[in-house]
C-alpha cells in the first residue's frame, strides 16, 4: 500500500536551500515538502563556510529568519590577501558599498530547522530511494520510502536540492545533460578549533608553500585551511604539524600574534568547480550543488545555492500569486548567468592564490605580479570587492 501525499512544491533535499525555499514559499502561502535522506542531527553536524552575501542576508530576512545572525553575525567590511609577508587589505565599504556576514552555514541551517518547525512546515527525515516520476508532465510526483513504507507525492513542481550526490540531476536524461568540470590537483586541509581569530578579518596567503586562510567562525571559534595533496589523509596531520605549517605560510606578523589550540574538527576538502546545464528539464529545477561546484575560494557555493533560490521562489511566486509562468520559464536561465560569473571569480581567485604542481617559474612570477597589480590599482580592488561581496540578482 502507498501513502499518497499532494502538495503545490516538493523539494528534495533538507539542507540550507531546500529549508530556505521551503520557508520563503510559506511566507507567500505556497505549500511545500521537504525530503531528507538523512536527519537534522546530521545535516547540522556538516561543517561548512560561513561568509555570507547581501543578497542571503535579504533572503532571511525574508523568510523570517534573520534575528539571530544579526545578534550573533560578525560583518566584516573588508578582506587581507598576502603574498609572502606582503599584506594589503580590499576595503568592501569603499568598493562595493556593503559588507559580508560571517555567519556559519551550521547556524543558518539551525535557524530554518527551527522556523520550518514552529509553523509545523512538512519535514520528511530519512527517506530512501527517492524517484522523481513524470517530471516533464504538468503533475510530477516523487516516490520513496521511510521506514520500508512506500509514499508518494503528487505536486506541481519538484526543486532538486540535494546536492552533487542526489538523485535530482540524475533524473535529467544523459542525452539532455551537459556537464562542465573542472577538478583542481589539491585539496584544503582544515581545522576548528576554539581559540581566538588571528585578525578580525579573513586573510588568503599565496606562500612559496601553497596556499593558507585564515577565517573564523565568531569571536572564540576559528576555522583555519592550508593547501595540501589529493593524495594527502587526516591523519598524517597532528595538529602540532598543522600550527606549524601554517604559522609558515602566512606573514611572520600574523604568525606571530597566532594564538593555537586543540582541534575540535579536522578534514581534507577537495576542490572543484562543476556546472551542469539546463537547471530546468520540465517541472524539475535544480538548485544549489545539484546544479553547481565552485572551489570554497571566496566561499561562493552556499551563496549561489541562495541566488538560485531567489530566481525559483520569485518564479514560483509569480506563477501562484499571478498565474505568470515567466518567472519559472526564465529561472534556468536567469541562474545559470549569474551562476557562471561566480564560476569565474572562484576559478580566477583560486587560480590567485594556490600553487600548481606543474607550475612554471613564469606561472609564478605572472601570480606575483597579478597580487602586485591588485595590491596597487583601486579598479581591479573594486572589481574584486564587488565579486565578494556579492553580484546582483
């Protein structure tokens, strides 16, 4: 026997873009599900980037959400870039005319877990074997089970939000499915540990020994990364190791005022950048990591999941409120622009800032003179702050 559930949105995926299309919906009156194949427990154990963009910050506010980051956000006005033990700063008030919040993606989750539940939103934890069925017919439906139970949900449109590994931009057929990758030949190693930010701001390090940040997560939890090998593990890297090798690439300065500490977490993050075109095949949309991969280099993934967001729930919006399909008809399109412009700064920033394996002492010298020429010309600083800080939508 299957359940059978109607709904006007299901949205797969129970991650911070699935959560906050769900809630923006709901605030216009637009019915939706959520699927997760996971629990609440999990999704909030992921540790992610927590530098969030204007326009995220206008989509909580939005969606009801935003009281908490303003007590608890930090908003930084400005970014360090270092070569060596060269530090210039990008100053976003004077560039861009806004700021950043950084705001961890755990917190953000936390957040619309929490609204989604307080106006009884429809949350479904563990589900398995989800299949999205008739997806270019006008009444899609989608398939599961959870606890061996068979469901299904009958609806208008289906929002894939479930990231690289998930089923939704697998429904697109190979035929229609164009794909873009980029795999880049090193990984971060990064570390969370409760100690003090070494500077109020972040600061990115181009080394002679690979590339280092040095970020936070509020004023007592810090979050650091170097560069290291794909081939590289956890645990050849003691966190003595760790302090050490980082102390040595960012400025002696900085080194110096470094405060260490037990790690509280510890992993290796691999880096890409992957598009995959269209992010619309009939009734399914694609959003976030399903669709897109940016390297965490000016930590643009969670803030492109939130710009798609923005075109899907205007389109649906449009469609309820007006019965307008313009919205959604130009939603794959609206995205993917903005979505490859972010693809460049990531790639043009990492590109920056990180050492190659097959990297020429030209190749070297033609990074060293890009930092310069950002060091020294306010256009290409303006450039670079408005990128930042966010493009429009």
């Amino acid at each position: 026997m299957t359940k059978k559930t109607r709904t006007q949105v299901c949205i797969i995926g129970g991650g911070p873009s699935g959560l906050l299309l769900s809630q923006l919906l709901h605030t216009r009156g637009i019915e939706s599900i959520v699927l997760e194949r996971t629990t609440r427990d999990y999704v909030l154990s992921r540790i992610r980037a927590g530098v969030l963009e204007q326009g995220f910050l206008s989509l909580m506010e939005e969606a009801g959400v935003g009281q908490r980051m303003r007590e608890q956000g930090l908003p930084h006005n400005g970014v360090s870039i270092s070569y060596g033990d060269e530090k210039f700063r990008i100053d976003f008030d004077k560039h861009a005319g806004n700021p950043v919040m950084v705001y961890g993606q755990t917190e953000v989750t936390r957040d619309l877990y929490d609204a989604r539940e307080q106006v009884g939103g429809a949350l479904e934890f563990n589900v398995e074997n989800v299949t999205i069925v008739d997806a270019q017919m006008d009444r899609p439906r989608v398939t599961y089970l959870v606890k061996g139970e068979h469901q299904e949900i009958q609806c208008d449109f289906v929002a894939g939000c479930d990231g690289f590994h998930g089923v939704s931009r697998k429904t697109i057929p190979d035929n229609i499915r164009k794909e873009y990758e980029k795999v880049y030949p090193f990984g971060w190693l990064g570390i969370l540990s409760e100690t003090p930010p070494v500077d109020h701001e972040l600061i990115y390090a181009n080394s002679e020994r690979g590339f280092a940040l040095c970020s936070m997560r509020n004023e007592n939890l810090s979050r650091y990364y170097i560069q290291c090998s794909t081939l590289d593990k956890v645990e050849n890297w003691s966190d003595t190791d760790f302090w050490d090798e980082l102390k040595k690439r960012i400025p002696r300065e900085t080194a110096q005022k470094l405060i260490t500490g037990s790690s509280i977490e510890k992993s290796i993050a691999p880096l890409r950048s992957f598009i995959t075109e269209p992010m619309r095949w009939g009734n399914l949309f694609l959003c976030g990591d399903a669709a897109h991969i940016v390297p965490p280099t000016g930590a643009k993934g969670l803030n492109t999941a939130a710009s798609d967001v923005y075109y899907l729930y205007n389109g649906l919006r449009q469609f309820y409120e007006n019965n307008d399909s313009e919205g959604i008809n130009r939603y794959a399109q609206n995205a993917m622009a903005r979505v490859w412009k972010v693809q460049r700064f990531s790639w043009w920033f990492s590109s920056l800032m990180h050492r190659f394996p097959d990297q020429s002492e030209f190749d070297h010298k033609m990074q060293i003179a890009e930092l310069e020429f950002l060091h020294s010309n306010e256009a290409a600083q303006k450039a670079m702050a408005q990128n930042y800080v966010g493009l429009p939508y």
